[in-house]
C-alpha cells in the first residue's frame, strides 16, 4: 500500500490553500502516480529523486518564494490577469508544484507536457467545490501553463510560473542523488548534487528574496551554473533574486569562497 507523505505546508490565513493540502495528502491516486514516477526516475533511469519527497520540497519552496515576493509587493498574473487574489496565486504555485512530475510516470523524456494530461484531470478534482466554474477554469489553466513552463527553455508568462521552476530547480541538495549514486550513477548530476549541502532561502535586503547555497566541493557550481542559472533567468523573478555560493570544504575553501550572479 502507497505510504502517504504529508506536505506540511503553512497554509496561514489561505484557508483554500489548507483546504487544498488536506486533499493532496489524502489523495491515494495522487501518491501512487509519484510513486510510479519515483520508479521509472530512479529504479529505471538511474537519475535522481521525482517523487513524493521531491514534491514536497518543490512545494515548500515553492510557497516560501511567493509569499517573499508577495511581501515585496511583486505582481501576480493571475490577480493582473484576472482578478483573483494573492490566495490563488498560492493556489496555482502549490497545486503547480505538486503535479509537475506526474508526467515521469509516463517517460522521463518529454515528461512536463505528459504532465499536463494527467494533471488537468487532477486539479479540477482537487479543486471541485472549493470554488465556482469560471474561477476553478482559470486556476487549472494557470496551474497546467506553471507545469509546461517548469522545462527550462520553455518562457514563463506569470510571476506563479517562474515561482514553480525556480523551486523545482532549488532542490539540488545531496540526499536528492543519493539512491542513484550509491548505486553506481557516477555522472556530474549525482556528482555534482552531492556536493550541496543545504540551501537557505530568506528575504533580502536589496531583492526580495535571497538564496545562499553551502556547498563541500566546487563540483556543486555545476547544479549552480548550468541547472539553477538557466531556469532562473528564464522565469521572470530573476530580478527579485540573489543567489549566493558557498564553498564549506576544509580542501577547497580557498579557491572559491562566494559565488553570485
């Protein structure tokens, strides 16, 4: 039986988005897909962790992004756009974050657009009575654009997009590639993503939000460089953040100390 991992997430005074998470935590159907996706990413593929564990990373990160944002008074696209309030935008980056992957269970090639298919069904499920028809229509539309925006050369239109691809990208921590480097996947991903120690975000004082990253070895500026980079300056909240790199290692402290861009 599928072992139900719950998000944790604060949902304060969005008292939608405590409805919502309830519902994602007791969602069987919903668990066993990251499940499925966990085994055709790591068993089959050997790449790093795409299940539940992931999810809830993405996720709390995810809102932790837009609730700095919203601090500093960034817009939504879809209070812009359409009307709805900064608690939708919550809606949309929570329910984006935790039916990206869906696709995995699918193929890992080509996965955010398999993603979309199985997630629409999804999100009017997970929404069905929290809100009206035209109101729950524009959720899953804006929710399904942050999951085929999450690929990292695909553009996002919407500060939520951004959000969700930026988390996604945030969680680069070594316990993500342990399963398949200790099975012998020595490639500069697993390689790479073991060498991050941990990732602070908090708010910043000249941008809204901050992202530290400790790193023991001068490999993990791969995970910077090349995977946090790319999705970060095609998300749109590039400019509301800074991302700092530090190197930790006793071996290697010398040769690179701060790392920003």
């Amino acid at each position: 039986m599928t072992e139900l991992l719950t998000l944790n997430l604060p949902a304060r005074r969005n008292e939608k988005l405590g409805q919502l998470v309830a519902r994602i935590d007791a969602d069987v159907e919903l668990h066993t897909l990251w499940d499925c996706a966990n085994v055709n990413a790591v068993e089959r593929a050997g790449i790093t962790d795409h299940g539940s564990v992931h999810i809830k990373i993405v996720a709390n990160i995810a809102l932790k992004l837009v609730r700095l944002l919203l601090d500093a008074d960034v817009p939504m696209g879809i209070v812009q756009d359409h009307g709805l309030t900064n608690d939708e935008a919550e809606i949309v980056v929570v329910l984006a974050a935790c039916l990206h992957d869906l696709g995995i269970s699918i193929h890992r090639s080509g996965h955010e657009q398999y993603s979309l298919f199985l997630a629409e069904r999804k999100a009017r499920e997970l929404l069905e009575d929290l809100y009206g028809v035209r109101e729950r229509t524009i959720l899953v539309a804006e929710t399904l654009h942050a999951i085929i925006a999450h690929r990292w050369d695909v553009a996002c239109l919407t500060t939520e997009a951004g959000v969700v691809k930026v988390a996604d990208a945030l969680d680069v921590t070594e316990g993500r590639s342990r399963i398949p480097f200790e099975a012998g996947k020595t490639d500069i991903h697993s390689i790479s993503a073991m060498a991050i120690d941990r990732v602070d975000i908090r708010k910043g004082q000249d941008l809204p939000i901050v992202v530290e990253i400790a790193m023991n070895k001068s490999a993990g500026i791969f995970q910077v460089d090349e995977l946090l980079k790319r999705k970060l300056r095609n998300s749109r909240i590039a400019p509301y953040v800074q991302v700092l790199a530090r190197i930790e290692g006793e071996t290697e402290k010398s040769i690179l100390e701060f790392y920003t861009f």
